[in-house]
C-alpha cells in the first residue's frame, strides 16, 4: 500500500471505532457501515494489479473519491454544537473584528472582497485543480506524496469533529458586515454551502489545510509555481474567515496542522 492509502484506511479504521463508541439510535449502525465500506475500499483498491490505465486511476481519481467520502462520513459523528466552545472561538473573533477586520470588511474596496469570496468558492476545485497540474505535467511521480499531505491535513482535521463540535460562525451570530456589502459571490456561496456540505464546522479548517497542503505538494514538484499556489493558499485561508465560514482559529490550526504534517513528511 502507498502511503496516502495508509492515511486513508487509518482514517476509516478511526470513523469506524469512533461511530461505534460514541453514536446512538440508527446513526451508530449506519455511520458504521459506510466507515467499514469506505476502509474496505481503499483495502481493495490498493489491491489492484497495475497495468496500463490503473496508475490514472489510482493516482489520480480515486483519492480524491476517498477525501469526498471522508468529508461526508465526518458529519455523521457530530451530535450537538459544544455552547462554550463556540463562545472561546467567537472570543477570538471579536478580537481580530475590533482591531482592524471590521474597519476593513466594512471599507475595502467591493471587487477584493468579491475576488475572496471567489477564492472561497474555488476551494473546492484547488485540490482537484493542483492533482490536475501534477497531471499534465508529467509529474506522476509526486502523485503518492501529494495525496499524502492533503489526505492527512484534510483527514486530520476532519478527525476533530467528534471532540470538537461548532457551528460556522456565519450561524452563531446575527447577520455579518459583510452580508451588509451585497456581494455577488456571497450570495453564490451561501447558496453552495447550505445545499453542498455537512453543514457544521470543523476545527482545524479542512479548507485551509487541505489548500496549504496542495500549494505545498505542487510546489515541491513545480517550484515555479511557488507564489501561484501559496497566494491562492492564502488567499482561502483569508476568506474563510472574513466570509464567517470558520473562525479564526479554525484557519490558525488548519495552516499549523497542515505545516507540522509537511515538516514530517520532509523528515522522514
């Protein structure tokens, strides 16, 4: 087995004792299943003879399947938002809003703020846009470590959701400033999120580790697009956080998460 499928059979493997040991009524048996469908999966998988279109397949596709799927197994495992844990990261909040953030969302010029909405939105086609990159660039070589540092920075911070349970802040609090800027892409976002994710928060941000863990994979390989990648990394961090789709600390850990898991991955 390659390494980025270790990190995602540890990772069903852990949904699955957490679901057992921590859920009650039908979602216990149901969150169950899928997490020992989803192991057997990539067990399977890692099985497969390679021939000629295999290593596609493999590389490329299937551990983007496995994140999806380890996003959507994650919402399973959350029971009721934790009150005082949402108050210490609204705390955190707050402070940024009043030394600076407020004045800023509140006067910064509407194209910036509608281009980190943009970058918001495109967070989701940043792990698929930079996989493609190494793609069809030749760099089919990279396509195990790459898939490692983003399957372990998402992963890890999908782990927490069991422990750590929040609403995004856009959720906690009356309606934002930013909400008061009429943007364009606030409305597409907003729109995105309600019909398209779980609906709860994770600590550390999956967006942000998951878009510093792809600038950093592709960097590696194709120095050359270094600034590209960590502006567009930057970028998603910035807006996850002036848009209240996580709280500052989500964003914080995310980025910490993702650089500790680089660091290793350069040590060993």
């Amino acid at each position: 087995m390659r390494v980025s499928e270790w990190v995602a059979a540890s990772y069903f493997a852990y949904l699955l004792v957490v679901a057992l040991f921590t859920l009650r009524g039908r979602r216990r048996p149901t969150a169950a299943l899928l997490s020992v469908t989803a192991l057997g999966a990539v067990l399977i998988t890692a099985r497969i003879p390679v021939v000629a279109s295999v290593p596609i397949v493999r590389d490329w596709w299937l551990p983007s399947v496995f994140l999806l799927v380890g996003y959507w197994l994650s919402g399973l495992l959350f029971i009721a938002p934790m009150p005082e844990v949402e108050r210490r990261f609204l705390a955190c909040d707050r402070w940024f809003y009043r030394n600076g953030l407020t004045t800023f969302v509140t006067h910064a010029p509407r194209p910036l703020l509608e281009l980190l909405e943009l970058a918001y939105l495109l967070c989701f086609v940043f792990v698929p846009g930079g996989m493609l990159i190494l793609y069809f660039a030749g760099a089919g070589a990279s396509a195990d470590r790459f898939w490692t540092a983003v399957l372990a920075s998402e992963f890890g911070s999908f782990a927490m959701l069991p422990w750590i349970q929040t609403r995004p802040p856009r959720d906690v609090e009356p309606p934002d400033v930013i909400n008061r800027r009429g943007l364009v892409m606030r409305r597409v976002n907003l729109s995105m999120v309600n019909s398209t994710s779980i609906g709860v928060n994770t600590f550390p941000s999956g967006h942000v580790a998951g878009a510093l863990a792809t600038a950093l994979a592709v960097s590696e390989a194709l120095p050359t697009l270094w600034w590209p990648m960590m502006t567009g990394a930057g970028l998603i961090a910035v807006s996850t956080v002036i848009g209240r789709y996580h709280y500052a600390v989500d964003a914080i850990a995310g980025a910490a998460l993702t650089a500790m898991i680089w660091i290793a991955m350069r040590l060993i």
